[in-house]
DNA sequence: TTTAGCACTCTTTTGTTTTGATTGCTAAAC
DNA sequence: GTTTAGCAATCAAAACAAAAGAGTGCTAAA
C-alpha cells in the first residue's frame, strides 16, 4: 500500500509522462501536484517507488517513466473518470444523434467518436451474432441461380448474404425454404443453425443437397464472420513514439493483421472497459502498446466491440471518462 | 529522340535504382545491360541524360537517379510487360480461381492477388453503378418499420441497404412498391432514380411521402457510394523510402483519407491501366508517390478498380506485367 | 524527516577529421 | 570524332572528440 505523497508522486509523474512523453525530473515537480517538499525529498519518493517497480529509468542520470506496473496502479487506483470537457461532451453528445439504419452503422460511428475525442486509433466490430436468437429468416430470389438471405435477430441486427447455386432453383422452392428454416428456427439462438438442422432439412425437403448445402454454409459463415472497421490510424502517427520506425511499422503490422485485431476484440470481458497495458496483452505483437476494448451495450444488448490501440502513455483518463461517458449516454439516447 | 545507348544507359538506371534503392554509378554499369564501354563514356552518356532532364543527382558526387520525366519515359518507352516468373504465373492463376458469391469478392480477391505478388499495398473500389441497368428491384419487410431494398444490375452486382421509416408499413405497401418501381426501373439505367421517378410515385402511389422518400434517397446513397478495400498497407513500410518519418506518415495519412484514395481510383481512364508518377498525380498529397490504377473488366463490363500506391521507385515493369497478365485470365476465366 | 549541496553519470549537442565513393575535366589513345 | 585513362575536386557519411546540460544519489546539516 502506497502512503498519499507516494500516489501524488505516481500520479504526477504518469501524468506528466502522458502529457510531455519526456521523462519527468524530481525538480519539474515541486509544487505541481500538491507536491509542496524539496526536490530532494521527490528523489527520495522516486527511488522507493523505483525499487519497489513502479517507476523505470531510462539511465542513470535521467527522469522517471512509469513501468507498466505503474501505470496498472495508476489506472486502478488513482484515475479521474471525469477528464472530460463540456466541449467534449457537446460532441460526442451531437455525433451520437446522428439517425443509423443498421447497428453496425452506431458502432461505426461511436468508435469514430472516441477517435476524434481522444485522438488516438480504434478498431471495431459489430455485434456478436452468437446469443442472438433469429427472429426472422428471408429469402429473396435473384435471377434464376442466385439468392439472396437476410435474417433479422430479436436485437435488431440484419445480416445478409448472397448465395449461389449450381443449378436452377425457382419460387416455390425459395418459398418452401423460407417455410422450413422460419419454423425451425424462429426465437431460437443462432447455434441452433448446425448439423442437426441441415439432417433435418435433407430429411423433410425433397430437393437436392446442392441446394440446401451452400444455404446452411453462406448463413453459417456470414454469422460468424466479423468486419473490422479501423479509425484514425493516421493519428497515432503524431505521436512521438511513432519516431521510431519500428514502433511504426509493428503498428501498421498489427492494423493489418485482421486475426489479431479481431482476437483483441474479442478477449476477456470480465468488465465493459478492458484496459490491457503493454505486456498484459497476451499477442507478443501487443506488448508495446496498450489496447483498451469497451464492449458497448445498450439495454444489456451486445452493439458491438471498440478498440483503442495506442502507446503505452496512453491518456487513460481520457479514454475511460469518454468510454464511461458514451455508455451512460446510449443508454440514455435508448430510452 | 534517344540513341541506342542512352537508352540502354537510362534503363540500366532505372532498373537498378528499382532493385537497390541507391544512386547508381557509372562504374556499377560496366559489364551489364550490354554497357560493354569504360565508365569515363558512360559517364558522359549520363551527363547529357542529366542535361535534358532523365536523370537527377542527389549532390555533386553522388550516383545518379531518375527523375521523374526519366521514370515516364521507361514506362512509355522501355518497359518489359513479361516481367513475370512461372511461379507467379501459377500463383496468380490459383488465386483467381476462387469461387465467389459477389462480384465485390472478385475485386478483393484480384487487389489482394497484386499486392501478394508485388509487394506493394493497392487499394479498391467495387464496380460503378453508373451507366449499369436496373435488372431488379426487390423489396423485404423486416418487423414493421423496417425494408429492406435489394437492386440488382445487369452485369450481376448486387446491392443491398436497409430503410428504415416512421411509421408502420405492411406487407401490401411493399408488394406495390415492388410492383411499382420495377415497372418504371426495370431495364433502365440506374440515373433513372432521380427527380421525375420521385414525383412519379408520389403521384402514383396513395400513401405518404413518408415512406417513398427515405427509399429513394436510401437506394441514391448506397448506389453512389465507394467502399474501398485495403490490401497489404505493410507491406510498404519495408521499402527503404519508408524510412523517412515523412514519408511514413503522408502514406497513411492517404490511405486514411477515403475521399482521396476514391478520386485516386475514379480519375482519367483513358487506358485501362494508367501510370501516374510523383508529380503527374493531381492531389498534392500523392506527389512523392507513384500510383499506377487498373480498370478491370470481362467482356467489356467494369469490375471495379484497382489501385497500387508505392514509391515513385516502383517496379513498374513487374506491376504492369502482373496487371497486363490478370486482364487476359479474368477474360479467359469468364469464357 | 527534510533539504541543501555537490560529485558523478550519462545523453545530447556540437565541432572536427577522416574516409571513401563518385564525378567532371583534361589530355592522350584509338 | 569518339573513347578512355588518370586525377583533382566534391561531398556525404562515419568516426572521433570535446563540451554542455540535465538529473540523480549520497552526505551531512537543518
């Protein structure tokens, strides 16, 4: 346990740090922070804290950075949730009312609000479809060889794919398929589309495999797959550990790696807002940078996944009163 | 007009510029690309390519490098468009074999065969809407303030988007929606959803402006509308031009940019494949690049196009040779 | 327990020298 | 007339050296 002028010195300098990116000076802190004692008793702060991990030297003679430690305790423990602006808030308020369509659109354009609020880069995806339950199938027939299938679940969520076939299907064929798979599967959970269905479809329609085959696997593989949407790469670039050419490309290495972007998405949700710091991610990839995810709910509904990505000096402040902050907002904006 | 050996002299050059990233000397030239005369002579050849503007020096001592009207030159009058091994040949074919639902994939699937086979990040947009004919209209309810609108073309696109409206709409609205716009679009080209169909309906059709408007306008939005896809934006920063921070960041600051990247694809398509290099590009923010843009189409219909973005020392004899080779395929694939 | 004072450390900056690659020019050779 | 050998001149890049500056850690006094 830290005693008080340990956390204000912490804190200062993991604030310091994230504003300036230089290492902080037991000088540059006397009376900031509350700090009202000699630089030589910051010193002697700095090196218990040093010796007990939360601090690192870059040498001998230079200032304090935090070590990933620091910042977990400085996330855990000493955070301001309310970093945030009235202008900030009339923003997000105001992007936030924008009319979607679709609920991937809101995810969309909620993680192109945090991007433009906290200036760094997010990645996102839409709602997982697991859990979900099928509130309605359709087909619609396209030409004489091609259809189309739209299912709607009880969220609200339309996902759609185009299949094709390898020999002739006509109406009646779509409008039976569109009997069978509604009675089957109307108000029960996506998995429910597996092995036994596809039995049992083969067993009840008279048709050919080559019909009902590519059905189940389109519809299968369009619930499954998620699309990332990247925002504001280009804003990690202004910051000055993107000098390094190595931090740089790891990066766009990482926004390219769609695996790795949606395995970041879609890990530990033990609460909404993850923050992983550094080595705390389990990707080798990862480990410069920290990633925040924020699954966002509205109503207990799953609406997607956002993802932070940035250094290690991220402003965690910021990034969670915004995320806190647009959560509590949808919400409200749903009633 | 070039001699024989300034040609060879302003090819070697150019090709080996490509292959090291360095100025090149007199010296290096010896021996190769059929250069069988002393340094001292080539480098005079070199001044007077200096002279009239082929070839750049870095300083007074250094190599020399081409400049940008020795780069068009190569590219109009000294390419080799077989620059492709067996392997990729083999390589190329296998990928354009894949089975696709939408003709989107396709578009996908040939920018991520290019940047696989080039090494260079291309990016791309799905076929023009434009000047394609209305082959289908269909309209699917979903709940009961929610459509769905599918437009298919004669050229086999498919576009899909979601309404939704502010009032309750029924099964019988739709059916005459149905029936109404595709007697009026059926066959026509997609312009015809303007104006005069507007107010044809609202003449036509009994119920409110409420629901024909947001359709129009729906369907408008996602016909106009570019989705671009980006393919191997990594794979630049291994170039050594990437090395430069600057350089760096003007690179995913395009690619960040969507209305820049959309008018790179949508400008001057004189040929199929066009060539802009550095300065010959129109935006500002493209003139340290070479962007070299690929229309493909079967049979005469638009596909969708394909951009590559890269150094303005791009190997333009092996991205035209690779371009050059997926057009015949694709048409031969189609037959 | 706090702080002033100071030696020590190490990075950063600046300047200097050396090295080496490459050219341009001149004059001789072909 | 064209080609080439030879060589001084040029300039970037590397290596080295010195100085400056920021910050710490320790000691001893307050």
């Amino acid at each position: 346990m830290l005693d008080e002028r340990k956390k204000k010195v912490l804190q200062a300098i993991v604030e310091e740090y994230i504003n300036t990116a230089e290492p902080v000076s037991s000088n540059s802190l006397t009376n900031h922070y509350g700090l009202n004692c000699s630089s030589a008793t910051i010193r002697n702060e700095m090196a218990e804290l040093e010796k007990i991990g939360y601090l690192d030297k870059t040498h001998t003679s230079s200032g304090r950075i935090p070590s990933a430690k620091g910042y977990r305790y400085y996330v855990d423990e000493l955070i301001n949730d309310q970093a945030i602006s009235l202008e900030e808030i009339k923003y997000i308020s105001s992007k936030l009312e924008t009319k979607v369509n679709e609920i991937e659109d809101l995810t969309k354009i909620t993680a192109n609000t945090i991007s433009e609020v906290t200036h760094y880069t997010t990645v996102s995806i839409g709602p997982k479809t697991t859990s979900q339950l099928i509130e309605e199938i359709k087909f619609v027939l396209l030409g004489s060889r091609m259809m189309m299938a739209v299912i709607l679940t009880d969220t609200g969520l339309v996902k759609e794919t185009i299949i094709k076939f390898d020999e002739d299907i006509n109406e009646k064929q779509v409008e039976t398929m569109n009997y069978m798979f509604n009675h089957k599967l109307k108000g029960q959970p996506i998995e429910t589309i597996d092995r036994p269905l596809e039995e049992y479809l083969y067993d009840e329609m008279t048709y050919s495999v080559n019909v009902i085959k590519p059905v189940i696997e389109q519809i299968k593989k369009v619930l499954e797959e998620d699309k990332i949407y990247l925002e504001g790469a280009n804003k990690s670039f202004d910051l000055p550990e993107f000098n390094s050419l190595e931090v740089a490309k790891n990066f766009v290495n990482i926004l390219d790696t769609k695996e790795l972007v949606s395995d970041m998405l879609n890990t530990g949700f033990a609460e909404d807002i993850n923050v992983y710091i550094g080595e705390e991610n389990e990707k080798e990839e990862l480990k410069d940078f920290s990633v925040v995810t924020f699954k966002h709910k509205v109503n207990g509904k799953d609406l997607g996944t956002i993802g932070i990505i940035g250094p290690k000096r991220m402003d965690y402040s910021k990034v969670i009163s915004v995320m806190k902050y647009i959560s509590k907002k949808l919400d409200d904006n749903s009633k």
